[in-house]
C-alpha cells in the first residue's frame, strides 16, 4: 500500500481494510467509489474537521464531494489511466 504522505495525497493501493484504516485513522472520514481498474476504486479521506458531502456521480472511478468552507470547493477525484480511453 502507498502510504499518505505530507499533502494528504494517498497514491495507488491495493486492497483496503476499511475498519482498519477508520481505527488507525479515526479523525478522517473515509468516502470510497468503486472502478474499473484493477484495484478496485477511488478512495478519498479527509479530517473530520472539515465539511464534507458526497455529489451524486454514477460513473466509475471518480468520487465527487463539495467541502464546505466560506464557499464550497467541489473536488472531483479520479482514477483515469492513460490505457483507458473515455468518451
């Protein structure tokens, strides 16, 4: 597994033991969407602290979520390899 550095960023993991990372995380919200690729999805954590809600999206591999600051930031993060072509 890649681990979460500085920026927050998670990188490319493979499988995911969700109740150990809500424990050994407990001040992350974890939001998941499933995907085409080979490991399964797109994983996106972020501090309890901050607003967030989940934006309907039916496709693959992108989980989208609006925080909630003085304005909403809506963040839309993918998993889209260069193999994979979409339309």
């Amino acid at each position: 597994m890649t681990p979460i550095n500085n920026n927050g960023f998670l990188g490319e993991v493979e499988r995911v033991d969700f109740a150990l990372m809500s424990a050994a995380l407990s001040n992350r919200n974890v939001l998941y969407q499933s995907g085409e690729n080979a490991h399964g999805g797109v994983l996106v954590m972020v501090r309890k602290d901050i607003s967030a809600v989940r934006v309907s999206c039916s496709l693959p591999s992108i989980c989208a979520l609006d925080l909630q600051f003085d304005q909403t930031i809506r963040l839309i993060p993918m998993y889209a390899p260069e193999s994979k072509t979409r339309n």
